[in-house]
C-alpha cells in the first residue's frame, strides 16, 4: 500500500477537468466508478485528504476566478479522513 501523496499531482487532470487546481494537500486515498452511454453518466467519487486547499479557473484557464476559489474552500471540508467526525463518503 502506498503512503499519502501530495495533491498537486492530481493537477493535470484537475485543471482541465474541473478548472480548479489543488494548491496543497494530502491525498490519502481514492476511489471512483464511471458509467457512460450515449444518453447519461453516472459517477461515485470518494477521495480521503487532508489540509485540502483549491483554486478555482475562470474558463479561458489562464486567470483565477476567486469567487469561486474563495466559495470552494468553504464548501470543501479542509480534512475527510474516516477518523474524523464529519466524515463525508
């Protein structure tokens, strides 16, 4: 099993994904399942971090939007370990 890694590793794929880019943190671990056809998608995500901060793109990717960047860090519990009390899956 391998240990934490820091978060800024995920930013490739969150950048353009997402627009948003984790600034710090520790991923511990991930778990996802994706389902498509032509019609729908389906998806599950549950992601167990700690000390998570994220910034937030405006769409042309080149400028943060802080709005955004500032309503992320608030929504986003700074840790969700399954140790914690406000544990969300």
């Amino acid at each position: 099993m391998l240990g934490p890694i820091l978060g800024i590793a995920f930013n490739k794929m969150t950048k353009h994904l997402l627009l948003a880019e984790i600034q710090m943190g520790e991923i511990h671990s991930a778990w996802f399942n994706f389902a498509a056809n032509e019609d729908e998608s389906r998806d599950k995500l549950k992601i167990n971090y700690e000390n998570l901060k994220m910034m937030a793109w405006k769409t042309d990717k080149e400028k943060e939007a802080k709005f955004l960047t500032f309503i992320a860090n608030k929504a986003i519990t700074k840790h969700n370990l399954p140790e914690d009390t406000d544990y969300r899956t």
